[in-house]
C-alpha cells in the first residue's frame, strides 16, 4: 500500500511540474530575455522547396501564394516535386512550367518527403531555405518575417506558430504549445517546428536519414545539436485543421511510430544535444507517450486507494457528479477525444516496441476538409 501512495504522489508531482512549465519558461523569458535581433529590413533570396503528391485541391492556391507580388522576395526560386501524382497535379505544375522562378520535377515513381527534401536542398542555390507542405495556408508576410530572423548570426532555424483555421484566436493546446515555444525563443531555442513552414540556413541542413519518418523532428535533432539558435517567430503564422479534427486515429498512430523511430535511430545525435535542452527535447516530444501510462497508473493507484479509504456513497457522489459535467457537449467532446488520443498513444507505443510495428511508409489520407476561404 505504501508503494501505491509513492507511486501516486510521484505521478501528481511530474504532472504538476510540467504543467507549471509554461508559467516558469515565461518567467525566465521575462526576467533573463535573450530576444533575437531580427530586421524587418533584412531580407535575402530563398529557396523555396515544396513536396507535393496529389494535391490538385491546393497546389495552386500555394504556389501563387508565394508568387504573390508583395509577397516575393526577389532572386528567390521555388523548387517544387511531384512524385509518384496520379490526380490533376501534374496538369496543374504544367501552367507554371514557362515561369521562370519556378523548378518543377516531376516523376512517376512515388518517392517519400524525407527524400524530396534531401534531393530538393541539393538543386537549391540559395544560402536559405524555406520548406513548405501544399495544404496549409499562410498569413501574409509569414516568409518574409521568417527570413527576418536571420539577419540574427546566432539564428539557424526559425519555424512558424500554428493556428486553427477555424478560430484562429480559440484557447486551445496550440495556444499553449505555441505560447511555450515562442517564450523559450526568448531565452535561447525552442524544441519545437512545424513541418508545414519553416526556413534554416543551408550550411546547417543535415541529409535527412531515409528510415525515418518525419523530416521536422529529425532537422529538430540536428539544429540543436548545432550551435545555431531555433526560434519560432511570432508573426509567421499558418492555419491548420482544428486540434480534434488534425489528431484521427491514423495520424495519431504515425505520430508516435514517427517519434520512437527518431529516438531509435538518432539517439547519437540526440546525444549530442546540450544536456539540458536534450531534457527539454524529450520532455515536449515524448511525455506525450509516456503520460498515458502514468495516467493508468495513477488511475489503478487511486482506485485502491478509493477502495481501501473512503465509502462507495463517495464513489457514487463522484460519478454523478462527472455524468453531470459531461452533459455539456463540448467537454464530453473533449473528454472523449482526449481518452481516443492517449488510447492510441498507449497502443501504438506498445505495438512499436512488444509487436515489432515500426513502418516508415507513410500513405497519404484524404480526411481533411476543406479550409479554403
């Protein structure tokens, strides 16, 4: 009993000293600021580099989305590849080919992102680099104020903040996600990028292994592992699905099969990471798939404890007390979600390791909708 009650402790205690992190990060960002000297005058040509396997739906909208006159910055180049399209893409990158800004490849083998890029960072002539997915869309002046950053020496990624394209001002684990890495920007580095936009420094770009899964989380690994800052830059901004509707089963499972292949994989590099940011790292990206198992554990712990201290009417007082707040749809839709996400972190997190389920294909899934506006 008394192992149950240090087990229990200690569960409440790790959950409540990271869910004061973000009230302590923001605190020594106030007190020890360390801010980026970023110029709004500063800007330099980039290159572009865009993956793209069917993607007729918003193609188009990206690239004349960079194009855009008062957005281009001039001597720029976008390199974008179509591998392996069997929808309208191809017909749709046809238009473009007579522009002159524009580096299309297109090829009927369907090759992974992580080799796209790889290949793309060769083909780029630029000292900068800009790596975008298609589906996302930007706030205006997001690759320019990105670019701004760099005219920081210190500075070698910048990535942006990530919104709900629905409500982009809506309280959510974004916001808090984003409002942490925008305050340990502050001070040094963030442990955090967002595949879909952001811009390093070619001399930095490190050739992304091909048995990974997720181009991002291993160029996280490499810039801290540099000594280079990593920074999120509040005005660049990109809108995405809602935080219940991104998270589906699927993308939840790839998630953590992504996640525990970099820490397989790349633990040499992730070595390599000054200590305490290294904890700062696996701390933001990996708690989410051990919390899972401290919640069960901590649910076992405190229903033996329940059982063994306190009378059933308690027991019954508190659960109708829970039916009465899930009354309420949007709880009970959070609640609902919340269990989905950390069942299949659960799952996915023993299949990888007991059920040898460590695939890095990744097959695209057409469940979004569409955001276009």
């Amino acid at each position: 009993m008394l192992l149950i009650k240090i087990s229990l402790i200690a569960c409440a205690l790790f959950i409540f000293i990271l869910g004061s992190y973000p009230i302590l990060v923001r605190l020594i960002s106030f007190l020890f600021p360390n801010n980026v000297k970023k110029s709004p005058e500063f800007i330099r040509p980039v290159s572009i580099i865009i993956a793209s396997y069917n993607e007729e739906k918003y193609i188009k909208q990206k690239l004349d989305s960079f194009l855009d006159p008062d957005e281009w910055i001039p001597d720029s180049e976008i390199i974008v590849f179509s591998c392996g399209s069997n929808d309208n893409t191809n017909n749709i990158l046809h238009e473009y080919k007579q522009n002159e800004k524009l580096n299309i490849f297109i090829t009927d083998e369907h090759l992974s992102k992580i080799n796209i890029i790889n290949e793309a960072v060769k083909k780029a002539k630029n000292d900068l680099l800009v790596f975008s997915d298609v589906r996302q869309k930007m706030k205006k002046g997001s690759a320019k104020h990105l670019v701004n950053n760099f005219y920081d020496p210190d500075v070698g990624t910048v990535t942006c903040q990530i919104k709900d394209y629905e409500k982009p001002d809506r309280f959510s684990l974004r916001t808090i996600l984003n409002f942490i890495s925008l305050n340990e920007s502050k001070i040094n580095s963030c442990t955090n990028i967002f595949g879909a936009l952001y811009a390093q420094r070619k001399s930095l770009f490190r050739e992304i292994p091909s048995g990974l899964l997720f181009d991002d989380l291993f160029v996280v690994v490499s810039a801290l592992s540099q000594n280079k800052r990593l920074i999120m830059d509040k005005y660049a901004v990109l809108y995405e699905l809602p935080f219940l509707k991104y998270y589906i089963t699927e993308r939840i499972q790839r998630l953590t099969r992504g996640l525990l292949l970099c820490l397989l994989l790349e633990r040499k590099k992730i070595g390599e990471i000054p200590f305490l940011m290294r904890m700062r790292f696996l701390l933001f990206k990996y708690f989410k798939l051990i919390l899972p198992f401290i919640l069960l554990i901590t649910g076992i712990d405190a229903i033996v404890l329940f059982i063994c201290y306190f009378s059933f009417q308690l027991l019954y007082f508190i659960l109708a007390l829970t039916g009465f707040v899930l009354i309420i749809k949007s709880i009970r839709q959070f609640c609902f979600h919340l269990i989905k996400i950390n069942y299949y972190f659960l799952l996915s997190t023993i299949r990888f390791f007991f059920m040898d389920v460590r695939d890095n294909r990744w097959e695209k899934h057409i469940r979004f909708i569409d955001h276009e506006k």
